[in-house]
C-alpha cells in the first residue's frame, strides 16, 4: 500500500519576515506512523523539492525521540528533501494521505488547485485523510460538484484562535477556527496546545502540532 505525506511550501508568515514552513516533528510523525505501518512513502509539497523548516512550530511538545529518528535515517532526509510536486501526484494512488502542520500552508495549500483537486478525489474514493493543525487549511476551498463547501456540516478541529496569539500569527493570516464556523463546519477545540482530535467520516483533523502523533495513528488504522 501506499502513503502521501503533504507538506507546505511557504516559507514566510505573510508579508512579515518571520520564517514559517513545515513543522518537522509533525511530519516525522505521519511520516513514520506509515513507514511503520508497513506503507510505501511518497512526500509532496505545491513546490516539490526540499520544504522549509519552521523551528518555532506552534504549540508543540519537543518530541526528541522522533525528530532524532528522522535525523539519523539517511533514506528519510532524502525523500524530504527531493518531495514530488503536487501536481504531480495521483489521488487513487495512495490509501492514505497525511497533511503535516506547517503555517506556511494559510498562504499556499489553501489556495493550491492541485490540492484542492487532491482531496476532493480523495473524498469520492473515501480514501482516509489527515490534517494537523495549519494544514487543515488545504480545506478551507474545497468544493463539490454542487459547489458547496466540502467542510460544510463536517466536523473539524484546527488551531484555535488563543493558539494563533500565543505564537503570534500576523494581522493578514487567517484564523481557521473563524473560516471553519464561517463555512457552515462543526468546529470544536480542546485545551490550548494540547492533543486533540476530530473523526468525521475518512476525514481525521488534529488542533495543532501537539496533535501530530494521534492523528498519524488514527489515519493508520482508518486506512488498514
């Protein structure tokens, strides 16, 4: 069977000069929850290519044990940094697909038609999907033949607008918990920075990096 981990492009929170990009113990552990799983790997990003690293991820525990499992895996380090691009990748490939937390997707996969093609696929095949924390955000414009909002009376989690002001966010990037509510979504949160996750159907939504390892297992088990 086959995986693919989705990873952000984006490198900067908005017009400011703060370096944002991929949270790395978020994609460490999707990525070896599947590896684990016995699944085939696949990385992409709208880009392709190596992914920017932020080293300030939101709301996250340290998680040394995976981050030094990733840095001492050669084959790892690798696949990360030569990701196929988005467009690139075909839905009906893969049994599931993993949505690493990453900030800088507000300004890329919210707005990616590739991604957006992407999980619109994946929801006709049912094929289960995770979003961590920002990466939900690949939702925020996804649309069905009818034109409504795929999240539209779906439940989903996402960072919290306290989240967004303890790590800063700038004036100009979304909150999804207010695009969430807005598009009509059943959007719940835990406690701040703490693991919490939503099950609606293939779709499994965690609040934020801190979520990244019960998210990965529960995506394993919907997908075996």
């Amino acid at each position: 069977m086959h995986a693919l981990i989705v990873l952000t492009s984006h490198d900067r929170l908005g017009d400011s000069r703060r370096k944002t990009g991929v949270c790395l113990s978020s994609f460490a552990y999707g990525y070896y929850a599947c590896v684990d799983a016995g699944f085939d790997v696949t990385i992409c990003s709208p880009l392709g290519g190596q992914a920017p690293i932020d080293n300030l991820c939101n709301c996250r525990s340290e998680a040394p044990d995976i981050l030094q499992r990733f840095h001492s895996d050669r084959t790892a380090r690798e696949e990360f940094a030569d990701a196929l691009a988005l467009s690139q990748v075909c839905a009906a490939d893969f049994a599931a697909v993993y949505f690493s937390e990453g900030c800088g997707a507000l300004w890329d996969l919210a707005n990616d038609p590739a991604a957006h093609s992407l999980i619109l696929r994946l929801h006709e095949l049912r094929r289960p999907c995770a979003f961590v924390g920002h990466g939900t955000a690949a939702l925020l414009h996804v649309r069905g033949p009818d034109s409504v909002p795929l999240a539209k009376g779906r439940g989903i989690t996402a960072p919290n607008q306290a989240e967004d002001a303890i790590y800063d966010m700038p004036p100009d990037a979304l909150s999804l918990e207010r695009e969430f509510t807005s598009l009509g979504a059943f959007y719940t949160s835990g406690p701040d920075c703490m693991p919490h996750l939503v099950q609606d159907g293939s779709w499994i939504t965690g609040q934020n990096a801190a979520s990244s390892e019960i998210v990965a297992r529960a995506l394993i088990r919907a997908a075996t």
